[in-house]
C-alpha cells in the first residue's frame, strides 16, 4: 500500500489526516506483509484498507459529514462509531490469522455510565 492509495482511500471516508500521520499508519501496516503474504492478494488489501480505517479513525479527531463553502462557510461532523465498528467487524472476518488485528483497539463501544445518591436520615 502507498501513503497515496491510503490518503485516497481516507478522503473516500471523508477522514482528514497529516501526510506524515499517513505514512506512519502505512509504515505499521507494510511491516506486517510477511504475515499477510498467506493470504491472496485482493484479501490482504482488504485488510490492509481496513486496519487503516481502524487506525485513522483513532487518530483523527472529527470525521467531516459534509462542507460547504463559497462563503456559506459550514462543516458538519459525524460520529465515528458505526463506522469504527464495521471496519472491526469486517477485519475480524478477514483477518483470521491476526496479522494486524493487534494493531488495533477492541470494538468501539459506548460506554454510559450514572450515579444516583441518596441520604437518609434526619439532621
């Protein structure tokens, strides 16, 4: 994978990078190749696209749902959620060796938590 093809495929998921966050992100996916070499070539790409996912979204803050310009000025943002977890879904299901699966964080969940008080007692 070139850092081109990756920032190519980043900007089809609208996730803005810095090139030298790209490169890194492709430099840790390339050192796995000796590992993905068992699978067929179009597999291993597929993983590979998809770990990238998995990692640009943990790196980026915001991933842009849509812009407009022309100086209408606007940039709506998106919850990476669903998004995080259909790569994860999908790299768990092809990557059935864990070439890279270590790469990444487990499922991005929500997490919701509460906390509920009470005294009792007179004063």
């Amino acid at each position: 994978m070139t850092s081109e093809k990756a920032k190519q495929y980043l900007r089809s998921l609208r996730i803005n990078l810095p090139s030298d966050v790209i490169d890194a992100l492709v430099s840790a996916i390339e050192s796995r190749d000796d590992c993905l070499e068992q699978y067929p070539a179009s597999i291993a790409d597929l993983i590979k696209l998809n770990v990238l996912a998995l990692l640009a979204l943990t790196h980026s803050s915001a991933q842009i749902e849509s812009e407009r310009a022309a100086s209408g000025d606007a940039r709506t943002f998106a919850s990476s959620d669903d998004l995080y977890n259909r790569h994860y879904n999908a790299l768990r299901a092809l990557d059935t060796r864990n070439c890279v699966t270590d790469l990444v964080v487990r499922e991005n969940t929500k997490a919701n938590a509460g906390l509920w008080v009470a005294c009792g007692g007179c004063l």
